[in-house]
C-alpha cells in the first residue's frame, strides 16, 4: 500500500478557495462586459459581491485554523 501525505489541516477551506475564487472570477469576467456592452449587471454584481463575502469567511477560517494549529503545536513543544 502507498503512504499517504498527511493532510493540512486547511485542506477543505483551501478546496473551496478555490473553487469560491474560479467562481468570482467568472463572475467579474460577466460583469464586466455586461456593463461594457450596456446589459443589464445588477444581479452578476450582486453575485460575486455573495461571491467576495464568502471568500472572506473562508480565508478568515483559514488563518484561524492556522492559528489554532500553531498555538497547539507551540503548546505541545513547551510540554503543557
């Protein structure tokens, strides 16, 4: 049997980074040529403004599970 890499502990909140920033991107992409082209953008820009919310609740998860992994680990080696 093949040896594994230990997984991060980030490594589901990196997946859905990424998969939350391809998703923005696009979203950008639509609105703005919609409103190069003089379509209406209300709702692509209502969508990747859920789209940035979300993405700034997750890399606000991520550094507090970083955080947490590092004051754990800084624990472990001062033996408390």
């Amino acid at each position: 049997m093949a040896m594994r890499r230990p997984v991060t502990p980030t490594h589901q909140v990196d997946l859905l980074i990424g998969f939350t920033g391809f998703f923005a991107i696009m979203f950008f992409i639509i609105t703005v040529v919609c409103e190069l082209t003089g379509q209406p953008a209300l709702t692509w820009a209502l969508v990747l403004l859920a789209l940035v919310g979300v993405l700034a609740l997750l890399w606000r998860r991520r550094t507090r599970i970083l955080r947490t992994a590092s004051e754990s680990a800084g624990a472990s080696r001062d033996g408390t």
